[in-house]
C-alpha cells in the first residue's frame, strides 16, 4: 500500500495521523492563547515545518479542487501562506495572501486579481471561518470569483458554513470553555500550555 509513486489524497484518518505525528494535534485538557480551556489542541505549522508533510497535504486538498478551473489560491497570513502554497504548487497556478492592515483583510506587497479571476481561498484551520470570510470579502472587493474554500481541518465540528464549495481533509469537534466553567478542571485535571516546557 506505501509503495505507490503518484499521489494520493490523504483520508481524514491520514490526514489527522500526519497531525498526530508532528505533536500538531494533541488530545487532553489545554489552556489556549485567548485564555479558554479545550479538550483539543492544534499547531498546524508543527506539521507544516516538514515539507513533506506541508505536500501531501496541499496535494490532498488541491485534488478536491482540481475540476472547479482554479485561477488563485488565496489564504489568510500567517497560518494560511503555506497552505496556500502547496495547493498552488498542486494545482499550477499562484498562491497569495491576505494580511490584516488597522484589522481590515487586504491585498499588501502588489498583489492584484483580475476581474472575475477564479479563486480558492484556503486555511490551515477553520475554527468560526471568521478569517476565511474576511478573505473572500477581500477577493471580491478586488473583483475575483471565490470559487471555493479549503482548510486541511475543520475544529467547528463542521458547522462553520459557506455559500461556496467547502472541503476540510479532516473535522474535528472541538470543545472550548471559559475556565471557570470548563468541565475538565472540574474533575480536577489540571490545563496545560502545549508548547511550555515544565
Ligand atoms: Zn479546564
């Protein structure tokens, strides 16, 4: 089964095994960067470090894509850019990126889109799909066609949705809790930072 030599899209099992692999996807009781508590914790870059890795899983999402004639790729930086990249390698066209500019989504460094230029705006990881709406807001300020949207895992437990095509490698659902009210410290586990060293 290793020994094929043409690509082949990753199942979500693979794709969360890649995760797993690189300590980008632990399961436990972790205090987050905003402060909440979650039974989930996700470093897509600690994954994405490993070109190989950041390949197959580009390859994997542009071959969902490959039928719907994908001019751009676009992604929200930082998290977005190698994800953008890869499925753009894939598929042969350019990836760019948006950067957030006094917190509006824009097109920075000459960046431009053609007018009705097709696009697939991608993530690492849609959580609400805040960051991947303001994207497509941004290509459409700019006169591109958002053709579809991609992320290699959806944590919204598939409930974040869009009016365009929508593909995730892998979804999880991932809870999140105000510590005072999370269930796990409740027990008396105690939240961790991923990422500390004690
Ligand atoms: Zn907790």
């Amino acid at each position: 089964m290793e020994a094929m030599t043409t690509p082949v899209a990753l199942t979500e099992r693979e794709t969360l095994q890649r995760y797993e692999k690189r300590g980008a996807l632990l399961r436990g009781h972790f205090r987050l960067t905003s402060g909440l508590h979650s039974d989930i914790y996700l470093q897509s870059a600690l994954v994405l470090q490993h070109p190989e890795d950041a390949a197959a899983l580009g390859e994997s999402l542009a071959a969902t894509f490959r039928g719907d004639r994908v001019h751009t790729v676009l992604a929200p930086a930082i998290g977005g850019i190698l994800v953008a990249h890869e499925v753009a390698r894939a598929l042969g066209v350019r990836a760019l990126f948006t950067e957030r500019e006094n917190g509006e989504m824009r097109l920075r460094r000459g960046f431009t889109l053609s007018p009705g230029e097709r696009c697939l705006v991608v993530e690492d990881v849609i959580t609400t799909g805040g960051s991947t709406r303001e994207v497509v807001q941004c290509v459409e300020a700019h006169g591109g066609l958002v053709v579809g949207v991609g992320s290699l895992i959806d944590r919204s437990g598939g409930t974040a949705t869009f009016s365009v095509k929508r593909v995730a490698l892998a979804t999880l659902s991932a809870a999140t809790y105000a510590p005072e009210s999370c269930p796990l410290c409740k027990t008396g586990s105690i939240a961790v930072k991923p990422g500390s060293r004690a």
